[in-house]
C-alpha cells in the first residue's frame, strides 16, 4: 500500500524539495533542483499521456514534456515581469503536483483535495511584507522628496543622518572619494568611465545630488577618463586618515531618485573600513545596465578565496520618476532588504552575514556594464536624505 502511492508521488515531492533547497548552499541547491527539473515535471506530464510503446518512447515523452512546459513557464513569468528561480520552481512544482494528483492511484479525490489546500493558504494571511520574491510588482505610490519611512519596530536608536538641508555638502560626515583618494578617485576593477571629483556632489534645495558630466579628465594616475561624476562615503579622505564614521551592523536607509539616462550606474553600498576592499559587501540597492529594477545584493568570500555572491531583483518600476526609500536591516542573523517600507528580500545563511565594520557609499558610476549611448552627456542622482539606526 505504501509503495502503491510512495512511487506515484515521487516527481510532485522532488518538487517541493527543490523549492525548500533554494534556501540551502549551492552544493545542495544546484543538484536537488537540476533533478528536478530534468525528471519531475516531464514524468508527472508523460503519465497524463496514453502510453507510448516502449520505455524509450516514455522516456523521450517525458523529456519534451518537461522541456516544454519548463520553457512556457520561465517565458510566462519574464514577460508578465514576475521572473525569479523561486517562483519558476514553485510553479513548476504545482504543476507537477497537480498532474501526479489526477493520475490514479489519487484521482479526482486527490485532485480536488490539493485545490481545496491551495484556495485555503491563498485565502489566508495579509500583511504587507513579501519574502523573497523580487520580481513582485510595486502597488504603494513612490514616497514624494521628504517623506520618512521609519525603521522597523524594535529597539532601533538614531546614530547618523543627513537631510541635506544646508548649502553645501558636510564633510564631517561625508568624503567624496574612495579611501585610496589621491586628487580624485575612480574603480578599476569594475573598468569605469568616470574619475570621481568634490565638485560633482553638490547639496542645495534639499538634496544632494551627484552629477555625472560628459568631460574629459586626466587622473592622478594619468589615466584619461571621458567622465566625470560625484559620490559620497563615510569613509577617508586618504589611505592613511582615519575613517569618519564606520558601522557594525545596523538599518540603513535613504530617499533616492536615480537618472534615467542609459549607461549609468547608481548604487547605495557598505564596504569593509579595514580592509578596504571586497568581499564582503552589502548593497542596499544598485542599478546596473537598468533604471526599472533594483538590485539587492550580498557578497561573501568562499571557501577558496574567491568573491561569492547572491542577488534578488525587484521590477519593473520607473524608479527615475520619483524617489524610493531603500533599506537594509543587517543583523547578527539575518539581512532584510525594503523598498518604500516592504521587505523584499531576505538572507539568513551565517556564512553571508559579515561582522566587521563597514563604511556607507553612494556613489554615480558611469560605464558599467556598457557605455552611455551618444547623445548622454549629463545624468543627476537626488537623495533626499541618508539614515542610520543601531540597537
């Protein structure tokens, strides 16, 4: 009796475990999801099907049903905008679950029973956060220049802020390059356009704003750069300075508006303050080669050294429209990212969560991953304010 419908289930429960395994390490995710998809859906669909002569035949059947259905679904999701491994999997796995219910030995009883299931969890439940699931479309209005969006209830305490209230930029708080600033700065490893200059970050009317500029510069390290653009840190105003200010952990949030100019890209980041170099690094939000989804990203060093690193995507929105409000709330034991107030995304493996000191950037990078089209010679980033809570 077990075996009768042990066996029959087996494609709807490799399913749901590949689901559960997307949580997990790569070494556990990659295998558990690829058998999945290789043999799941196909097998679950090919038993719908009258019998073909032949375990060959079955086998074929099998494979160009699961191919086809695998395809239909990731074309669905990336046209309606909705696309992320996680709900391909999910939907994925529903179907497949579905066709082993209508197969004997379940039937119609079996099928009935898990539609009756899917109505009642979607019935339930409300609230306003959405875990992992990036590709969801954004319903609440953008926050207008000034509005607040608070941090999350607890025992959260102010420890920095700058609402950009006065008429030039406060260099208490902020430098305006990297910490290997020499006359000027840019990021090589990344084969950027701009070569970042003080003029470039401006503050007036309430905002900072960072201004990209097609304008040729010649760098310190006498390397010509067609850009010129601005960014903010809290870091050094050289090598050997001590750091402004640096944060263990915390909620960090700002009221950005990004350009809508192709071939920029705006990013709202911590790096480490001793090492001065990545991994690790947190960003809270960045743009690249997009302006209507936003990237949610940490990065970790592997086993081996190398720059591991995982990403959830939110969109599409016209984020240059209006100013958005993106959040990281970095604890011990978790990373949760939010957008306009709503959690979007979360990352609990320990070994992504770093524990040193980080300096906060925002920075207007130019070129990456491909050049601004002819006829972009000037792009502007807004913030309205920057804010930094700790327990």
């Amino acid at each position: 009796m077990f075996r009768r419908f042990a066996v029959p289930l087996l494609p709807a429960l490799a399913g749901w475990a590949a689901l559960a395994a997307l949580a997990l390490p790569a070494a556990v995710r990659v295998p558990v999801t690829l058998l999945f998809l290789l043999a799941g859906p196909g097998t679950a669909l090919a038993r719908l099907a009258p019998e073909p002569a032949g375990r060959l035949r079955t086998v074929v059947l099998a494979g160009a049903l699961g191919l086809a259905v695998e395809t239909l679904t990731a074309v669905a999701l990336y046209l309606g905008g909705w696309f992320t491994p996680a709900r391909a999997v999910l939907v994925l796995a529903v179907l497949t679950t579905l066709a082993v219910l209508a197969r004997p030995p379940f039937g119609r009883v079996g099928l009935a029973g898990l539609l009756l299931l899917v109505s009642a969890c979607g019935g339930g439940g409300g609230g306003s956060e959405v875990w992992n699931t990036p590709g969801a479309r954004i319903t609440e209005s953008p926050p207008s220049a000034g509005a607040s969006v608070p941090a999350p209830p607890g025992d959260w305490r102010l420890v920095f802020q700058d609402e950009f209230d006065g008429t030039a930029l406060n260099t208490g708080r902020w430098a305006t390059c990297y910490d290997w600033n020499d006359g000027g700065c840019t990021n090589k490893a990344n084969h950027e356009l701009e070569w970042y200059l003080p003029s470039q970050a401006t503050v007036g009317g309430g905002e900072l704003t960072l201004t990209a500029q097609r304008r040729p510069t010649t760098g310190a390290d006498g390397q010509g750069y067609p850009w010129t653009s601005g960014m903010v840190s809290t870091g050094r105003d050289s090598w050997d300075a001590t750091p402004r200010h640096t944060f263990t952990r915390g909620y960090f949030a700002a009221a950005i508006r990004i350009p809508p100019e192709a071939g920029m890209f705006p990013a709202f980041w911590l790096m480490p303050a001793a090492t001065r170099t990545t991994p690790p690094e947190l960003d809270v939000a960045e743009f690249a080669g997009t302006t209507d989804t936003a990237q949610f990203t940490v990065h970790w060093t592997g086993p081996d050294g190398r720059d591991l690193h995982d990403s959830a995507f939110f969109g599409p929105v016209d984020f240059p429209a209006g100013y958005h409000v993106f959040a990281l709330a970095w604890e011990a034991d978790a990373l949760t990212w939010y957008l306009d107030g709503v959690a979007r995304h979360r990352e609990t493996s320990p070994e992504r969560i770093p524990g040193q000191p980080m300096e906060l950037l925002i920075n207007l990078a130019v070129g990456y991953p491909a050049a601004p089209p002819a006829g972009v010679d000037t792009a502007r980033l807004q913030v309205d304010w920057v804010r930094v809570w700790q327990h």
